[in-house]
C-alpha cells in the first residue's frame, strides 16, 4: 500500500477525473448519496481463500482439494478434518492423517526435514477447517515459527467467516463472542509485529461488500489508534469492536436496497442512513458492548463540521475513536470496488478526503492517517 500511496501519488493526481463521478457537490451528504458504503455479498463470494493462499485447487475424479500450509497446523489440537499429502504434482492426494489422530510435534518435524510445505484438505471440510484456524488463532498468532505474512493471511480470512456469520445472525452471543475474541486477537497481532499491517494491507481485499469493508475498517482503526500510541487493550478492544460492527445495522435493512449497485435516490438514502441507528438500537439491547462501542456505530458518518447524520454532532462533541472511525471507514470506501466506477486509489482517496471534506474529518487524525499508510 506504501508504493501505492507514495510511487503513484505524483503522477495520478494530475490527470485524475473521477472527481466529476464521485462528487456532485462539496458536501460529504452527496459523497454518502452518491457513493454508498457497501453492500452485502453472498457467503459463496468467500470460497477458495485457501486456493488463495498457497496455491491451486486440486481435483481428482468426484474430490477436490485445497491446499494448506503445514505450518497452519497446531500442534495437540482437536482438528475435525482428515489431512491429505501429494506425493507429486501430477499426483492425487492420498490420505495422510484421518481426523481422529492428532497432529503432533514429530509429525511437524518429519514433514519440515521431508521438505512438505503444503498438506490438503477436501474442498467438504474447508469450514471446518476455518473454524479449526479460528478457535487457534490466539496461539498461530503468537507462533514465533511462521511467518508474519502467513499469520496475516489466517487472520484475514477468519475475520471474513466471523463478520459473515455476525451480519447472519447479529443478535446471536456465540457470534457476539467470536468477534469480539477476533478483534482482541486482531488487535494483540498489529502491536506485536510492525509488519503485520503491511501483510494485512495486502490481504485486503476492496471489494464492495460490506463484509470485506468491515474487516478492513476494523483493521485500520486498530492500527490507526496505535500507531498514535494508544496501546491499551481495552481501549483498541473497544475501538476495533465498533469498526468491525459500525454497519452492522444493515444487516436489519431491505437486502435488496443494501445490495442496490447504483446511485441511491434521495429516498434510498435516506433509508439507509438508518443503518446508523438501527445498529446502535441492536447493539445497545445486547448489553455487551461498551458506550464508546456503540458511540462509534451510532457515529461514524458524523462530520466534524457537523453537516454529518444522525444526530448533526460536531467538533469536541464527537469522540476521538468515533473520528478515527469515520476516517477509516470514508478511505476503505472510496477504494471499495464499484460497478459503475472503478475503486479510487489509496492516493486519489486520500487527497478527495483532503480537499472535499477538510471540515468534515479531524484533520489531524487525517494526517496520521495518512502517515501510517506511508509507514506501511
Ligand atoms: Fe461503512
Ligand atoms: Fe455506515
């Protein structure tokens, strides 16, 4: 993302249009009219992260596989799917440890002096797979053997399955839990490592689904708050819960108005600005998130100048986690893909921030903001 921001930067600003698409006028109520925060995706627009990571699918008559890192695999722990190896890569996979047999140190040994990188598992067991990589995520994070990269990419993807399964169903207290374990675990990753936002950055995906959007909101007001010092866990805890959730109360709109690709009507937009609302109300009922959790819900299209929805608040009377909010979320969207406009880039969103809406966001934050993504 640094290259992005700092090798494209000169030359893009010069030449670029989509000013004229993006923005009818200077104020940030066109910017949400005209230019939604995401829409909900189908879980199948999930698939194949494991294809992602390490390689390709491999089918063999009515089996297909995906591949997985050895070094994904926890040592002692409960795994729910058999492990397949591939003696060559015109091979089929035959099996190489049934579910029921542990995975164990000597195992990991022999496969690292074999030179075994990757193991399979069938595309059938792929979910139980993730929620495996989930419930170990505290201790795969903390694996001083695996790379940070790698650790980034399980990450990532686990935050996906928790924030599809939350926008499923957001009063359930088993999905309420894994979040809030994700964004604590998320959290502990970007202070442990200064390189885990880089690889985290370049997981992301930008697509225009309000779960992607979600992740990456959550990822960059945690690492946003910290690289301005706050270090505290409850604190980023708080701030990362309200990132990961602030649209949650999309999930309680008409799907097809959410996932409507085009230009919102002045009634359309109206309606979904409720999503603000409705997710702080939902969230509050739960009893399990802090006030400044909810604040950020409730307040992150806010505006510092005060021309922001729902309650018009402005300057001092907006929280410094809800700010940082507001600034994560307006630059994830703006890269957002679109269908009707390619995203903007890291650059153009930046500098449409800066010079549309210098009044409406904390332009100190902004400047961090900014520095960060350079840092990056
Ligand atoms: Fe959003
Ligand atoms: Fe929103």
């Amino acid at each position: 993302m640094a290259h992005v921001l700092l090798d494209e930067g000169g030359s893009e600003a010069s030449d670029y249009e989509g000013k004229n698409v993006y923005f009818d006028e200077r104020q940030p109520e066109s910017i949400r009219r005209a230019h939604p925060d995401g829409r909900l995706g189908e879980k199948d627009d999930l698939a194949a992260p494991l294809a992602w990571m390490s390689g390709v699918r491999v089918i063999t008559g009515e089996d297909s596989f995906l591949p997985i890192r050895t070094t994904s695999l926890v040592v002692d722990a409960a795994a729910d799917f058999d492990l397949y190896t591939c003696p060559n890569e015109n091979a089929a996979p035959v099996l190489y440890r049934e579910r029921s047999v542990p995975f164990t140190a000597e195992d990991r040994d022999r496969l690292e002096e074999s030179g075994v990188v990757d193991l399979f598992v069938t595309v059938k067991d792929e979910t139980k797979f993730w929620h495996y990589i989930e419930s170990n995520l505290r201790d795969i994070l903390r694996d001083k053997a695996m790379a940070n990269e790698e650790k980034a990419s399980l990450a990532y993807h686990c935050s996906q399955c928790v924030v599809t399964d939350l926008f499923d169903d957001p009063r359930s207290s088993v999905s309420i839990d894994r979040s809030k374990t994700l964004v604590k675990n998320m959290a502990e990753f970007l202070l442990q490592d200064e390189s885990s936002l880089s690889n985290l950055m370049r997981m992301m995906s930008f697509d225009n689904y309000t779960y992607t959007h979600s992740v990456n909101v959550c990822i960059f007001s945690l690492a946003m708050a910290q690289f301005r010092g706050i270090k505290n866990i409850r604190a980023l805890c708080e701030l990362g819960e309200g990132a990961l959730l602030h649209d949650i109360g999309k999930s309680q709109l008409d799907p097809e108005l959410v996932a409507f690709d085009g230009t919102y009507t002045e009634e359309q937009h109206e309606e979904m600005k409720a999503h603000t609302v409705l997710g702080y109300e939902l969230l509050e009922a739960l009893g399990r998130f802090s006030p400044i959790t909810l604040s950020i819900v409730r307040s992150h299209h806010e505006r510092f100048d005060g021309t922001g929805y729902p309650d018009g608040l402005e300057g001092d009377g907006i929280n410094h986690f809800v700010r940082i909010c507001a600034i994560t979320e307006l630059f994830d969207s703006l890269t957002s893909q679109r269908p009707y406009k390619e995203a903007a880039k890291s650059f153009n969103a930046l500098k449409l921030m800066r010079d549309e809406i210098p009044n409406g966001i904390d332009l100190h934050y902004f400047e961090s903001f900014v520095k960060m993504l350079g840092d990056a």
